[in-house]
C-alpha cells in the first residue's frame, strides 16, 4: 500500500494549561462525600428524566453510602445542563480502557508451526495480527521503540437522548459540543500517561504498569479496579505493537464490510475472573469485550469496537428501586494512516459511543449517542530523557495501593 510523503517532524512539546485541577466550585455544596464514576452517569440520567417531566424511570439509587437524595438535587438544579454534558463525554469517551490486559511478550511465530494444538480461529486471528504488523512496519523495524510522544485535537458532541416510556418515545436535547486538546506519553511496558482538556476541564490519567488511575474535577483521584489494562487511545491505531499484543489470544469470528472495505473480525474478551475483579458493591461487571475490524485490503485496523454490560442492584434497604442494567458500545472508525519513522500510524478517527439503560422489570429504557472527533498532530518516538518516573501515581495513589 503506498502511503503519503512524510514531511520531516519536528518534536515541539506542548504542555497543557492546568486548568480546573482543584476541586470544581460547583462541587463545593456538597460537602467532602465521595463518589464513583458511575454517580456522574446516573445523575446525569436522572437530569435527562427530570427535563421530560416523568418520575417512572428514576429508580436507580446510589451504590454509595455517602449518596442521598440532596445529591440527585444538586444536579439537577445547581449544575448547569452544559456542565453535566461535558462530565458524561469525558466520562465516557475521556480515558477509556481495552477489556483485557496486554500480552507482554510477543507472539510465538515456532508455536504457531503446531497447528493441531490451536484452535482454527485463534491461528486465522494469529496470521491477521502478523499481516496487520507486517502492513504498519512493524515487522521490519532495525531497533523496538522505547517510548512515544503524541499530541492531537479533539470534539466531542453530546447527541440526543432516547428516552421510552413504554408506550411511547421520545427524543430529548440538541448536539452540543465541545473542543479541546491532549498530549499522551507512553513507554514500554505497559506504562502511559494523559492529559486531555475539553471545555476548560482536565482529565489527567495514567499507569506505571502496575497500576490505572484517572483523575477528574469532580470526582478526584482514584484508581480503576481489576487487572492493569491499556488506554483505548493507544489501541485506536497509535501504536500498532500494543494493538497486536492485545488481539494476541483473539478469534476469528468471519468477515463483515465496513463501508467499503472488506474486514476480519477479530475478538478478545475479559474471562469472568477479571470482570469480577472489577465489580464493587452493587455495581457488577457482566461482559467487556472488543472487536477489532482488519481490512482484507490493506491490512490495517479500519474500526474497533468495545461494548460493556454492567448490573447496578437496588441496594438491601430500598425495597423500591429495580435492578438496572447499563451497557456501553465505543464504535471509533480510524483512518488517514500515515508513515512515521517507518510505521504507520493511524492520524483521524471518529468515535460514537451510545449508553442503555434499562430495567429488569420494565419496559422503560434511556439511550443516549454521544460522538469524539480526534485528529492527530504530532508523533515522535524515542523521546531523550523520559523515564519510568515519568509515570508515577500521585502520591494518595501510592498510599492507597500499599
């Protein structure tokens, strides 16, 4: 496949403006009580629902003890709507994680010779990957690269919510939207760090390779449960080894056209000890898994997508509330690769991420569409004087873990 001219780059960093890092002084009111990651997005629908008039489908109540029913008020009437827009995007589409861990070591190509010991999809899957890397360059690259250095522009729109009452639908809210910018850090193995302002709000995130942590204005530091995993970013065609390394143990569930491009799909999924590993309280993990789409073609990654099923019980005292079930798809087209120091590196993508809810004994549900725009400006690999402290967690981190 022939690619475009490669201009010389230049490595110009740019560090973002600390913007909104202390606590959001919308947040103050509500005292020094804790949250999950979860309330933002439960509140936001209790939000949506007030809008259109109905109490019905509010029956989500919090997994959190330090919750109450203030908090569900201060959402809806101190917060501007704006405001719990851009949460949701970020939440979402800020700092997603792949499903499953990377696989540190590379695939075995002797092992591969047994084919009577690997099943018929996982070898079609094995020589998909080896295409995919011999079609970025990977393959015959003189020397690994020790770490990377991108930075690039974002969109994010909030679309329109769904909302069924169960014998009617309706559609609520306009695409508002929201531009920003992020620098992303990454050195091998397994190590990451990012920082993404959107809307004059900071999402900081990263990994030392032991441990994921995210920090957000509203929510503060903390770190994400279950087994180390990679960033959603850099599997979005920004460094085709990590993507490789995590379709490693991957089948081969046949072919699809994407647009006009002919397609393997590739799946990975986390097994049930790992979602398992990531439930807490009343919140349980079902499924998390990723389909990756890799033209016939060309070979490259031309689409990913992730979809995620979490169960949020009634808790033991409200005899009222009905169990909830929330899934999460990220579909993200990628595209517009270009060569860089030999590799290919994908520089435009698009994301549509779509959250339902719907309860166990209702015929009520909420869909919400939500989409991220993402180009890349700038790649450098080999950054001189990066190091693995670099990567560090912020002390409370730290503190917290041992």
């Amino acid at each position: 496949m022939g690619s475009k001219p490669r201009k010389k780059q230049v490595w110009c960093p740019q560090p973002l403006t600390p913007l909104m890092e202390g606590p959001d002084p919308e947040m103050q009111e509500e005292g020094s009580k804790k949250e999950s990651s979860w309330e933002v997005i439960r509140e936001w629908f209790r939000a949506q629902k007030g809008f259109q008039g109905s109490s019905n489908i509010n029956s989500v109540s919090s997994s959190s003890s330090s919750t109450s029913s203030s908090t569900s008020s201060s959402y809806g009437c101190n917060i501007p709507a704006k405001r719990q827009d851009l949460r949701l995007l970020l939440g979402v589409l800020g700092c997603p994680l792949a499903p499953i861990p990377q696989v540190n070591h590379p695939i075995d190509h002797h092992h591969l010779l047994h084919l009577k010991d690997i099943p018929f999809e996982t070898s079609i899957a094995h020589y998909i990957i080896q295409q995919y890397l011999a079609a970025t360059g990977c393959l015959k690259q003189q020397k690994c690269n020790k770490n990377m250095y991108a930075s690039g522009i974002v969109k994010m729109i909030c679309c329109e919510t769904e909302v069924s009452t169960g014998r009617n639908v309706k559609s609520l809210g306009t695409r508002s939207g929201e531009s920003g910018c992020f620098v992303l850090w990454q050195m091998t193995p397994g190590m990451w760090s990012l920082e993404l302002v959107v809307g004059g709000n900071k999402v900081v995130a990263g990994s030392d390779g032991k441990t994921v942590w995210r920090h957000t204005p509203w929510l503060g530091t903390h770190p994400a449960k279950g087994p180390q995993r990679p960033l959603r970013r850099l599997i979005q065609g920004l460094d085709p080894k990590s993507t490789a390394s995590l379709f490693a143990k991957a089948q081969c569930l046949g072919e699809k056209r994407i647009g006009d491009d002919n397609c393997f799909v590739l799946k990975v999924s986390a097994d049930r000890a790992a979602v398992m590993e990531r439930s807490e309280g009343h919140t349980e993990v079902i499924r998390h898994a990723l389909y990756g789409y890799f033209c016939q073609k060309s070979g490259l990654l031309i689409y990913l997508e992730d979809s995620h099923l979490t169960r949020v019980e009634s808790p033991d005292n409200d005899t009222t509330a009905d169990t909830v079930y929330w899934e999460t798809t990220i579909g993200s087209s990628i595209g517009d690769y270009r060569d860089v120091d030999g590799v290919l590196i994908a520089h435009q993508g698009r994301s549509i991420a779509t959250i339902f809810r719907c309860s166990e004994l209702s015929m009520q549900y909420t869909r919400t569409r939500m989409e991220e725009l993402w180009s890349i400006d700038d790649v450098v690999f080999n950054v001189p004087g990066l190091s693995v402290d670099s990567f560090l967690p912020p002390a409370d981190i730290l503190d917290g873990v041992h």
